[in-house]
C-alpha cells in the first residue's frame, strides 16, 4: 500500500472515532445533564456574566393533559359515505403538545369577559366595543318553531357553569387563548413572588393599558416597574451578581412565563381523540387505526346506555323517559361522561370544536406531514421612527356576523403587523379545476383562486353607530375561503356519524353557533421516555 492510500485510510478512520466517540467524550447519552460550557465556565458563575438559571422541569398546568407525540394515520380509513373525499387517510407526524381536558365552561369564559369590563369599562367610548364584542352570541338557542329559555339563562345561570361555552366564535375564541395566557402567566409570576400579590387591589394598574400583559413584560416596559420586584425577579433567573449591566443583558423575557394558550390544530385534535398514546392497537405495517372508545356501556348501571351526548335519531336527543339513553336533550356538564384513554373529556358529542386551521378540501401531505396546519400568518412587532416598540393606543376590531365588533389587540399590547400570509399556499388543485389561476386582474397570479371565490364581507355603519351588513350579490361557486376555519367532533345535534375523529367540516370564524364549543392547547418537550430499548 503507498503512503498516499495509508494516510488517506488512516484520517477517514480517525475521523470515524471521532464521530462515533463525540471527539473523546462520554458514548452515553443523557441530555443536558453532562452538558458544560464551550467557553469553560462554569454555569452561572458569581464571577461570570453568563446566566441561565437552573433548568425547570416542564409540567402540565391544572385542566391541561400531556399528549405525546407520534405517527399516525389521519383521516377517514372507513367508506366515504358522504362521497366529500375531504379526509383520505395520509401519514402524519405529531409533536407532543398539552390538551384540556375539557371543553372551556360557561364559568371559564364568563371570568373572561368579566375582566374586560373591569379592566376597559364599556361605559368609556374609547373601550366601548371590547365588552360587548367579546360577548357569546345568546340568540343561537333561538329556534323560530321551538321554545327555549337557554338565551336568557345557559350562559348566566350558576346551573350551568361547568357546561361547554357556545355561541362563540372562532374569533372570539382565539382572543380568549391570547388573554389565559397572560392571565396564567400574571398568576404563575405571583406566585414566584416577581409580581405583586396585591396587584389588583391598586386599581391604577389595572386600568385600560395599564393592565398586565405578556408583551410588556417580555419587554421589560417601564409601566410595570411600579408592581416588579426586581430583586426576586433575579433571584429567579439565577443571576449571581450586583453588577447592573450584566444583570439587564441576562433579563431572561421567557423566566416564569407559561407556554402559550391556543386552538389545537385539526391534526392534533384527532390524534387527541384517538387516545393513541396508550392502550394502542395499532400496526404500522397494515395501517389498522385503533379501536375508538366505545361509546356504549358495557357494565353496571351503564350497560347498553350511551356514553356520549349525540341525537339517536330523528325527535331523539336523550331517549325515553324513565329509560333516558345519554341523558341529555341539548349540553351537558363537560365532565359529565368518560373521558378518552388519555383523560380528556368530551372529545366524543356534547359540542363540536373549533381547529386553528383555515379549512380547505385537500390536506397536502406531500408539501408537509410534520405538524400539519394551514393557517400560519407571520406577524412582527411595530417599531416609532425612533426605534421603540409602538403600543396599541386605540384598538382595532373585526366583525362578527351579528355586526357586533370584536377586539383584534387590546390597549397597552404591542402592535404588529403582517409580514407574510401562508393560508392559501398550495391549496388548489390546478390540473382538475376549470379556470383555476384566471380569476381577478389583481389576483390571477394566485394559482386556484377561482376555486374559493367565497361571498366577500361588507358593511356600512349608520348613523346610530351600528354595523350593517351588505349582501354580496356577485355570483359565487364556493363557500370555502380564508375565513372559514375547520370544525371537529360531534354534537348534541349531530347524529353518530360526525362522531369519528376522522371526520372534518367547515363555518366561517365570524359567525357563531348552539353546537361548537372550543378547547385550549399548549405546545410541549417530548419525553424521551417510551423509546426502543437496545
């Protein structure tokens, strides 16, 4: 062997060790547990001016169930009966994520908007539309050939506080996850001893902009200097040091604050409802999706009853009297049946739930089977001329399909703008759609528009300050476009079929309704528990 071929051997081999050795270091694994500094410091060093810390265990907040990710099939794996083909089955991958364990109550969404009218009183006509837009629509319970009082009593009446929420929409349940998670965070924070406990005891602080929110705190505003204990706040952080400078430059903007609350996307809704991280009958090879919890009783008093709140059939929402199948005519308490595999509830009837995802017919596997969502806008933060953060001083609102105006920031909120808008990226089928693509002048670049030329909302405000909406007399071929959103799960007024987590529709996020409730969903750090063991 030459000595070119030698030493060519000799530094592949070498730089194989090294590779699988890690360079000389352990082969074991074990995380951040045998991490150390690049710079040879120790971590958080007195003398250094490096802090991070000590690393907090993740752990579920009360209400929310840990779901661990994974592959699965979703959609459809039984007959298209309905012949839509809006759910053939694909592979898809899901990260770990938290879910509530229930659907949001009455009482969860009346704390809500009873902070709003604390915090930006509607008799102030600068906030005069953040209350009352902010409000479910009660008038969803009113049928013109059915009598019920649910419209003056199910979302203000003790009897039903720990039923499901409804007559909210998809906006207006969004503004409900942005506003737990500067709640929780404000109580997380309370109870470290960073914010005061007597913070609402002072009303100067929770007036109008004044008020807490996320924003201000990630960005270390001065407002809240009056009710910050900066001193506890360091300790938090681990920082080590008297030194000012080094202290601001380590303000860790994520210490204390909890992960955000949001709507579960379409995909891990569906997985959640499957319970498939445990009790799991589930082959990868020939695609055989796990058994869904049957929703008959098997023992005991429940035997052969219902488990679930749906309509049986036509005049049969609960059964016979005396012999009441699930028992329940219309909602029903959140907690009132078995809860999945994994111990959330109500992800079989009571209400269907509202996804994040912008609703469109085909599910693009092939562009992405990680995480799948369409719906992603990109927003950035506004800055002055002179380089600060620019506040919300006068909020601006959507409006809701009854004319109502709902909030799209609050007062004393960053504000931000659109940078980049993914919802219709790849969404149409160009080859098998007629003039796809050849839609409006200002538009005919967008490939498939003319497939989701849905109705266009306008409206004019009168004199009296109330919004009225215009009809769109323009021929249209397609409810479907950006503003409708997915809807998952069954109903109280939804027979059996729409009980199958595979199963998928679609309302517009303006509008409301008697069957749709909502549930939150956090972001979570896989385990690396449950891995092959070699």
């Amino acid at each position: 062997m030459n000595k070119i071929k030698l030493l060519t051997l000799l530094m592949f081999s070498a730089s194989v060790f090294l590779v699988s050795c890690g360079g000389g270091g352990s082969k074991k694994g074990g995380g951040t547990k045998r991490f150390t500094s690049m710079t040879g410091w120790k971590p958080n060093d007195s003398k250094g001016w490096f802090f991070t810390g000590k690393q907090q265990k993740q752990k579920g907040l009360p209400g929310m169930v840990h779901v661990e990710g994974g592959t699965f099939t979703m959609g459809l794996v039984k007959d298209d009966v309905m012949h839509d083909w809006n759910n053939t089955p694909k592979r898809m991958q899901v990260s770990s994520f938290f879910m509530g364990e229930a659907e949001i109550t009455n009482y969860d969404y009346r704390a809500y908007v009873t902070w709003l009218k604390y915090v930006f009183p509607p008799s102030d006509p600068s906030f005069k539309d953040i209350y009352t837009g902010a409000l479910p629509d009660t008038l969803v319970w009113n049928n013109k050939l059915s009598r019920n009082d649910f419209a003056e009593t199910y979302f203000r009446s003790p009897e039903y506080d720990y039923y499901p929420v409804v007559g909210v929409s998809w906006l207006q349940a969004s503004r409900y996850c942005e506003w737990l998670t500067d709640r929780v965070t404000e109580h997380e924070l309370m109870a470290q001893g960073v914010i005061s406990k007597d913070l609402y005891t002072n009303e100067s602080n929770n007036q109008g902009a004044n008020a807490f929110n996320l924003d201000k705190y990630k960005g270390n505003d001065p407002e809240m200097e009056s009710y910050i204990n900066k001193q506890r706040l360091q300790q938090k952080t681990g920082i080590k040091t008297t030194n000012q400078r080094i202290v601001a430059a380590n303000r860790n903007a994520n210490q204390g604050v909890v992960e955000k609350f949001r709507l579960p996307t379409e995909v891990e809704w569906e997985f959640a409802a499957l319970g498939m991280q445990k009790e799991r009958e589930y082959n990868l090879y020939t695609n055989k999706q796990p058994q869904i919890q049957q929703i008959k009783g098997k023992k005991g008093r429940d035997r052969g009853m219902y488990l679930a709140n749906f309509k049986q059939g036509r005049g049969d929402y609960s059964g016979v009297a005396g012999w009441k199948n699930d028992g329940s005519p219309t909602t029903s308490d959140v907690k009132q049946y078995p809860s999945n595999n994994l111990g959330i509830f109500g992800m079989f009837g009571n209400v269907a739930e509202w996804t994040a995802d912008v609703y469109r017919p085909i599910i693009d596997e092939e562009a992405s089977d990680f995480n799948y969502f369409r719906g992603n806008v990109s927003r950035e933060v506004v800055k002055n001329a002179d380089g600060s953060t620019k506040k919300i001083e006068s909020p601006k609102y959507d409006t809701l399909a009854d004319g109502r105006l709902v909030y799209k920031g609050l007062p004393g909120q960053y504000e931000r703008e659109v940078v980049a808008d993914n919802r219709n990226f790849r969404d149409g089928d160009f080859q098998s759609s007629l003039d796809a693509g050849y839609g409006r002048a200002e538009d005919s670049s967008t490939i498939g528009y003319n497939m989701y030329n849905s109705k266009d909302k306008k409206f004019v405000v009168d004199g009296r300050g109330r919004v009225i909406l215009q009809k769109d007399k323009t021929a249209r071929t397609t409810r479907i476009s950006n503003e409708v959103r997915v809807i998952k799960g069954g109903s109280w007024l939804d027979g059996a079929y729409w009980l199958d987590p595979g199963q998928r529709r679609y309302r517009e996020q303006a509008k409301a309704y008697g069957w749709v409730g909502f549930r939150v969903a956090q972001d979570a750090k896989s385990s690396s528990k449950g891995r092959t063991k070699r």
